[in-house]
C-alpha cells in the first residue's frame, strides 16, 4: 500500500501490497457422542416387521428389511417416509422418525417390531401444536428420554411453519421444549423450520440449526437461518444468524446438525452462502465453526475450485470430526460436468470432502491491508488493518507492519484481523506492507 502524507490536500495513489505467511489453527477436537444409553419402554401403535433377506456371500453380509413402513391402515399408522438415520440402545432397539403423514418417533426391536412411540399432529389445534413432519434423527439421554425437531407446527405466530424442539419420555409422552417462529419479527427473529437433529452437552442444553429464520434475510428473502440453544427449562438463544456479512458470505440456509468439540466450538454447513460468486446471488455453502462466545468463523466456501471441483451446497447430512480435528462431510452437487450424455449433467452428482485441520483443506484465502485515512497530513494519526479471510481456519500468529525496510510495530492477529496506529513525520510517499511474524501453528 501506498499511502501519501502532507501538509496540504493532495492526491489519493492506493495500491494493496500484502506478504504473507498464515498458519491455519490446529488442534485435536473431540467427538461429542449423541447417543447415550437407555432403554424406553414402548407404547401406542404397533406393527408387524416384513423382513426380506438377500445373501451377499462375496462381501460377507447379507441384506435384511427389518420393516417396511405404510403397512398399518388407516393412513399409514406406523409412519411413512422415513429422513434421518437411527439411534441404537444397549439392548439393541432403534429409534428414528418418519416425515409423512404429520410424522412419528419409532422404535423397532432386535426382531424387527415396530412401536410408534409418538404420532405428531395429534394435538387438536390448527397448526399442530405438538409439531409435525420430523426430518431429523433422534438423541437419546441416559434416562431414555428422546429429543428431535420437527420442521413444522408448533405454537407458532407464523402459520404454523415454525417448527419445534420436542422430547418424547419413556412412557411416550411428549413434550414440546420450544416453538420456533413464536418471537414477533418479519424474519422469524428466533428462527424458522429446523431440519436436522440435535446434540446435547454434559449439562442437557440442546444445539441444533434452523434452516430460515434469524435475524437477517437471504436472497429468498426469509432469514438466512440460526444456530441456536435450548436450555433444560425451554428456553431459547439464538446464538447466530447467518447472512450476517454482505452477500451472506458467512453462510445461509442450514440444513443439518451441529457436531461439538471439547472446548465447546460448535461445526456444521450452510447449504447456500459463502465467498464466492457460485450460483449468484445464492452461493454453494460453506463449512462454519461457531465458538462459545458466538464468534462465527467460515472454514471453507465450496465452489472455490474451477467448476465446483471441490463440491456444492452441502445439505442435510453434517458434519463429522476425527480425534485430529479434521473435518468430514458431502456434498449434494460438483463437480460441473459438460459432457451432456453424463446423468450428472450439468451440476455433477456430489462428493465426499475432507477438511484438513491446520488449513490443510485448502480453498481461496483473500487479505486486504487498508488504511482509516489516505492521503493524511504530517502528524495525523492513521490505522493500517489487515484482515485476513477466506475457506480455511482462521489465521493466526504475529503481524508486523512495515514502511519500506522500517517497522513500524508488530501485533497478533484476533480473528483474523490486526490493525496498527501510527503517525507520519514527513510529507511524501511511504509503502506499507504487512508481514506475518513468526506464524502460531
């Protein structure tokens, strides 16, 4: 950067000059399990397993349908179509949720049984005030109890869209812990329609996502999604709400769950959003991390390789972490393909991914050195700031600022972001540069 300093006005010469040496953050993170042991006692409907078995004696497995949903009349008691995955107890029981027709919460024995614990949309009310249509999967706490989201109903003041987080105890009561949509604002300031699961720390708060809602809007116009917590009496804090930052490079619209680590930083994807111009004016999501304190950091933009090499538009199904910190998901979309014959055409038919800790994952990085005035006058005090941001972790480490072969003072980044104050003695011309020192791996 150049930067003129004088005693008069003078012209504005602007060049950005940036050197750098950023080390991406690293460090061992822990998995936050979402299952704990338990074994809930079944009640309400019930119905008959339809097993099927296929020997697959190549691979050592063999295929069975332990139970084919939409088999109880009338309307498909026992549940149809089923989004998310299953949870297992010590005893051997699965849980999970159906979507269709309101939506349940399931268990299935180790023979294949199936027990509707819970049926959705059977609360008398307009909206369904109990929930309806679960897309995410199920936790489970050490009492047994179950908790999810369903992706509608609700005691909400938006037409019943809002959503809810729910429990269902081991009696098969449940229990709605929070409407979505249920605080006043055009947006759903408190979130809209979460669509994926839950996960739980050690002191019973729940943290999950809604894919609208918050207190920004998005290119559809709704808001841009949250992340948010509900405590163990119900009540809920939106800890961020995405398309906070121009263009909704921080991410937009999410779609699946949280994963936590140790310190207690939460990960997850946005389906839409990030700094590229993928898609505009959408984007093709990102990869975020959240820390305690609310802080939102993008880890990666995807669509910032040529023609979406590196994927597109993550979607329901999260995030998964190794004891190294790295980083495993999918994709929906990329890479780009031309060939018109492909089934993939136009938009490729998605990819696993993983993301390095350390800044090993890769992706665009873009830093800007500014200045608060430029030109200035002799004695006037100037900000230089650099800031530094892009697809991998956040940068740290020590920058130092420099006029010509001069230093002018080091400071370490917070965020990402450094900023020295100076002054100018004489009237002239002066390069800055900024320089990392001494990068914190």
């Amino acid at each position: 950067m150049q930067i003129r300093t004088s005693r008069l006005c003078t012209f504005t010469l602007i060049s950005l000059l940036s050197l750098f040496g950023f080390a991406a953050q690293a460090g061992a993170q822990d998995n936050i399990f979402n299952q704990l042991g338990g074994s809930p006692k079944s009640r309400g409907k019930t119905g008959n397993a339809h097993k099927a078995k296929i020997a697959a004696p190549a691979s050592g497995y063999s295929y069975s349908v332990l139970y084919t949903f939409c088999s109880v009349p009338p309307y498909c008691a026992d549940g149809k179509n089923p989004f998310a995955g299953l949870i297992q107890d010590a005893a051997g029981n699965l849980y999970g949720t159906t979507e269709g027709a309101g939506g349940t919460v399931f268990k299935m024995d180790n023979t294949g049984h199936e027990t509707v614990l819970y049926s959705f949309c059977s609360v008398v009310g307009k909206y369904c005030t109990d929930g309806s249509s679960p897309t995410g999967g199920l936790i489970q706490d050490a009492a047994g109890n179950l908790y999810g989201t369903t992706s509608a109903g609700g005691a909400d003041v938006g037409g019943g869209y809002g959503g809810t987080v729910f429990k269902v105890d081991n009696t098969g009561h449940e229990t709605v812990l929070y409407s979505f949509c249920s605080v006043g604002g055009a947006n759903c300031t408190d979130g809209q329609q979460p669509g994926g699961g839950l996960i739980q720390d050690a002191a019973g708060n729940l943290y999950g996502t809604t894919s609208t809602g918050g207190a920004n809007a998005g290119p559809l116009g709704q808001g841009g999604g949250t992340v948010f917590k509900v405590d163990s009496t119900g009540h809920e804090t939106v800890l961020y709400s995405f398309c906070s930052a121009p263009n909704c490079t921080d991410g937009s619209y999410p779609m699946a769950g949280l994963i936590q680590d140790a310190a207690g930083n939460l990960y997850g994807t946005t389906t839409s959003g990030g700094a590229t111009a993928c898609n505009a004016p959408y984007g093709c999501g990102t990869v975020f991390k959240l820390d305690n304190t609310g802080h939102e950091t993008v880890l990666y933009t995807f669509c910032s390789a040529p023609n979406c090499t590196d994927g597109a538009e993550p979607a329901y199904a999260g995030l998964i972490q190794d004891a190294a910190g790295n980083l495993y998901g999918t994709t929906r979309l990329g890479p780009y393909v031309s060939d018109p014959n492909s089934p993939c055409n136009p938009w490729g038919c998605g990819m696993v991914f993983k993301l390095a800790a350390g800044g090993g994952g890769g992706g665009s990085v873009s830093i800007t050195l500014t200045s608060t005035v430029n030109p200035s006058y002799v004695d006037q005090s100037v900000t230089f700031s650099v800031v530094v941001s892009g697809s991998g972790a956040t940068p740290t480490g020590s920058v130092t600022f420099k006029e010509g072969t001069t230093a002018l003072g080091t400071v370490t980044l917070a965020d990402g972001k450094a900023s020295l104050t100076t002054t100018f003695t004489k009237s002239g011309t002066a390069a800055i540069v900024a320089r990392a020192l001494s990068p914190i791996v």
